[in-house]
C-alpha cells in the first residue's frame, strides 16, 4: 500500500495524514472545507517544527513529509487511487454510514476501507458497502504522531487477509497494533469511559473536588493525566458519545452518563476544544479548575 486517503481534517485526520506522511506514503487528506485543510497543514507543519527542535526528524524529512500530503475538497478526485481510505470525520453512526457508502462507491475495488472510529460498530458501518470483508477499524490514540497504539478492530465480516494487511502496515508506521473484536467501546473506550465517568460521578456527589479526584488518580494510580483532566482533553461532547454507545449496546446501566456531563455538555462546556470543561483553558493555557462547586 503506497497511497492512503484520510477523510477528515480535524485533529484526529491531520495526526493521521502527518503519520502517514512522514512514513513515506502518498497521503490524500480531503475535507469539505479548505479552511480546515489549510488548519490542518499549518497544524502538521508546527508539529514536525516541534520534532524538528528536539532533533527528533531533519529539516528534510519535515520537508519530504509535507510534500507527500495534497489537499482535496472533494472525495471523488482524492479517492481515485487510495490503496487505503480511512475514515476520522465526527463520532456519529449517520454521518460515518454515509461516507462509507460514498467511499465505496468511489474507491477502486482493492481498497480497504477503515474507519478512526472509537466506539461505534464496524460492522454497521461496514453493512452499507459492498464489500464488508474489507472493512476495519483503526482506532488512533490522540495525539496521533506521539501515542504508539493502535487499536484494530475486526467487523463480523472482516477477512483475515485484511487484518494482517492492517496489523502489518501499522507496525511499518512504528506503532503497536492490538487487535480486538467488535463490540461496544472496544477496549480502551469499554475500560476507560466507565473510570471518566464514575470520577465525574464522584465530583457530581460532592465526594471530592477535580483537583482532589485527579491527584488521587495520577499519584495513587500513577496515571500520567488525571481522569477529568483526560476527559477535557478528549472532549466532554465524545465522551458522552461513546458513553451512550456503551449504554445503548449494552443496556446496562453502569454505562448510564452522569447528569453533569450532559449539562455540561448541553452548555457547550466541551474542554480544551471550548476552553472551558472540568478546568479553565484561557489566554494564560493554564488548567484552572472552575466554578467554586468543583473545588
């Protein structure tokens, strides 16, 4: 596999364009909008800038990365030769059917198709191609140049053939590829969304504050972020998305979202992303935690 298309420029497809890329493949990133293309370069470009000064890649390979990645607004022109097409557009099952029965309509017959999906199943998304066999999760960790694991996700259909080809590539890209089977939340969302949710749960209960419950966390469990710190990180809005995937696919109510996660997210207090979550991100970048009833 030589050419790879990423559709989707938000942080999740510019990590994976930049990894690709700077891997020596022929990278197609496509977004409906060309400002989140040209963001999505700038962001790429500031990252390997960072790399660059921890001496960690040569101007060369910054320069040979970024020009191994085009830019297309519209699918079919950037589909047209993908050996790969993968998928990391919003967490929802609507929008993500709908792009995987255009992909499979435009992809040439060989490519595999997968999806960044973190929670969602494969195997409904791949039940709207023709080819479901060829269909696969690969579950990047944020930030996408720096986190080793990828998650590969078989569907009910998936072939062996296209889970080694998947296993393989993600080693060429220097990560660790662990392979699961489809159900609700996977593994990594399936283990850590009940532990985000339940330290939510703690604060809602007044049990501790956010400083308190990070702290337990990180020095008692030597967890490198602390839970609610990790859920702004994520975003407050997937977080609550994939919850109600594992409450849905399950039915079982430990999965249940606590009620300050969804006012918070009814508010628009998302995180980082918004500025503003379990801690204030203003002009100063500095984690405070806010409102007095968190504390």
């Amino acid at each position: 596999m030589k050419n790879i298309t990423v559709i989707g420029a938000g942080t999740m497809g510019n990590g994976i364009a930049h990894v690709f890329a700077q891997n020596g493949f022929q990278v197609s990133l496509v977004d409906i909008s060309e400002n989140a293309l040209q963001k999505a370069l700038s962001s790429i470009s500031n990252n390997l800038d960072r790399m660059l000064a921890k001496e960690k890649i040569s101007q060369q390979t910054k320069v040979a990365t970024l020009n191994s990645i085009q830019t297309f607004t519209e699918l079919k022109k950037g589909i047209i030769n993908a050996d790969l097409v993968i998928e990391a557009a919003t967490e929802n099952l609507a929008l993500k059917k709908k792009i995987f029965s255009q992909i499979d309509e435009l992809a040439p017959a060989s490519s595999i198709l997968a999806t960044n999906t973190s929670s969602i199943s494969i195997t409904e998304i791949a039940s709207v191609t023709n080819r479901p066999e060829m269909v696969i999760g690969m579950h990047f960790m944020n930030p996408v140049p720096i986190m080793k694991l990828i998650e590969v996700i078989r569907g009910y259909s998936t072939s062996d053939e296209v889970t080694h080809k998947i296993m393989g590539l993600s080693k060429t890209l220097g990560k660790v590829p662990v392979e699961v089977n489809d159900y609700p939340g996977f593994i990594a969302n399936r283990i850590l969304m009940p532990m985000i949710n339940e330290a939510i749960y703690s604060l809602y209960e007044s049990v501790a504050g956010v400083y308190e419950i990070d702290t337990v966390m990180k020095l008692g469990m030597a967890h490198p972020m602390g839970p609610l710190q990790l859920a702004d990180f994520i975003g407050l809005d997937v977080c609550l998305s994939i919850l109600k995937v594992l409450f849905d696919g399950f039915g079982n109510p430990k999965y249940a979202p606590c009620p300050l996660l969804v006012n918070m997210v009814m508010a628009g207090k998302l995180g980082i992303k918004s500025g503003e979550g379990f801690y204030d991100y203003g002009a100063s970048k500095k984690a405070e935690t806010v409102s007095s009833q968190f504390k």
